[in-house]
C-alpha cells in the first residue's frame, strides 16, 4: 500500500523481511521496542540469537520513520546510543484487568486460602526465581505463605535453582485472567523481584488491582514505583524483607500515575504526521 503505515509489533522479532518490503514499496515504518534486555544481560540468560536479532534490528532502526518504546527508561537507554528523541516515544502498557471495584472477588485459589505474598516471576534467570526460596522460611516465620506465579514447572525449577526446590513455596500453573486478577488482589503484598525489566507488567497489575507492591531497585522499577523505600536489591533477600517490613500498615499502591491517555494521542498524532 503507498503511503501506509506499516507497524511493527517488536522491533527484534518481526522486523526484517516485513521492513524490507515497506521501505521496497514506500511505506512509512513504525515498530515497538519493548526493551534492551538482550543487549543488556548475558548471552547464556537471553541466547545468542535473542542478541543477534536484537542488535542487527537496532543497527537498521534508522530507517524507521517512528519507534514506540514502552518506557521512559527504554527510550534513555536507546537515545543515549543509536539516534535523537525525535524518533522514539513513550507509551507504557495498560493492565489487563480494570481498576478493581469496592469489595473483594468472590473466586480465591484454593492453594491460597492463607494470607501470601504473591511473587512476579517466570520461567527465565533473569525473573530471580531464587529469592522466593531464599525468604521463604522468613514469611513462614510470620504466618504467610509465598506464592509464585508464572506457571514454572519442576523440570524449569532443577535448572533454575539447581536442588534448592522448596515445598514452602507454592508455584502455579499458568491461569486465567480471572484467577490472575483474584490472586493480586487478594494478596498482602505483591513482590517483583527481577534482575531487569523494560517494563513491569506485575507493577503495573498490582497497582490497577489496589495492591501494594515491592520491586528490585531497577530503572523500570524506579520509573513505576515513586516510593524509594519500597525498592530493594534483588541480590539480598536482606533487602526484600526489609521493605516489606516498609509497608508497615500502609497498603497503598504506591505507583507514579501513567497519563495513557496522553501517550496513545501523542501516537496517534504522530501516525497522522507520517500518513499526511
């Protein structure tokens, strides 16, 4: 189609022959950069192709008239190295699920009729499954269980924490939304311990569903969360129990507002500027 648009999903993953025959055919080119993630860890967390396509899209990204990243801490860390700001904006995720409404869902896990601590992990190194054993014995000093979602199967465990498998914390399978959004907001505290992010979608879910949230101090994180005290090292299990002792009595959620509304009309008016 001449003077289209053709919008890229992720600038890593679908992005070479689709952006090869937009430029062949004079069609405007814009793409979502999720994150820098891969350029960022070590090969053997991410593989080395993850890398490899990662790097030669972002070689190529000059020839896209818009890049879309999804947050303020994407963009810095993909203008302080390929191009201006010009060419890239902001325009974080939306949640999932809808602001939760007064009262409690009638629908919680059977695995969690106790008080728990959710953690936000996955079937990934960089997720920092680990933590959820290293303070499990502390949370169950205290009466509260510890329940990790992300569908992390026994074999996943083995290779990720090696023989350290603990029944004390409890590891679902992959849910529904419905359960999904029952088991955050029925939560104490929800904790997203990983090691790096683009953007945290466990933050942002919490927040929309009222609960209050303890994060690694990372720069997505710090983005996200505006109380300094509720940030921890995700090295030290120390650090975590801290902040969750930094709750105290206050349940907040504790997360910088998102004007989404602003963000999407901004990309909008720019799809309009390359359409005109």
């Amino acid at each position: 189609m001449k003077n289209g648009i053709y919008f890229c999903p992720s600038l890593a993953t679908h992005h070479l022959f689709p952006l090869t025959a937009a430029l062949d055919n004079d069609v405007r080119v814009a793409a979502v950069l999720h994150d820098m993630i891969p350029l960022r860890r070590p090969v053997h967390e991410v593989g080395t192709i993850a890398c490899a396509r990662l790097k030669k899209a972002l070689d190529r990204s000059n020839e896209f008239d818009l890049l879309v990243a999804n947050s303020r801490a994407t963009k810095a860390e993909y203008v302080s190295t390929y191009r201006g700001c010009d060419e890239i904006i902001v325009v974080r995720p939306r949640a999932r699920f809808r602001r939760t409404k007064v009262g409690k869902p009638q629908m919680v896990s059977a695995a969690c009729q106790k008080e728990y601590v959710l953690f936000g992990v996955a079937n990934h190194p960089r997720k920092n499954v680990q933590i959820c054993l290293d303070v499990a014995n502390f949370f169950r000093s205290i009466k509260v269980d510890v329940v990790a979602m992300g569908g992390i199967q026994t074999d996943d465990l083995t290779r990720l924490v090696g023989n350290r498998v603990s029944d004390i914390v409890r590891f679902l399978p992959i849910v529904s939304d419905d359960h999904l959004h029952s088991l955050y907001e029925n939560s104490r505290v929800v904790v997203v311990p990983s090691f790096d992010e683009g953007f945290s979608m466990h933050v942002l879910e919490a927040h929309t569903v009222g609960r209050p949230v303890i994060a690694s101090d990372i720069p997505a994180h710090r983005e996200q969360i505006d109380d300094a005290s509720r940030l921890f090292d995700p090295y030290s299990p120390a650090a975590l129990i801290e902040a969750y002792h930094a709750i105290g009595n206050n349940d907040a959620p504790s997360m910088r507002p998102i004007d989404h509304e602003a963000e999407e009309e901004e990309l909008l008016d720019r799809l309009e500027l390359l359409m005109a």
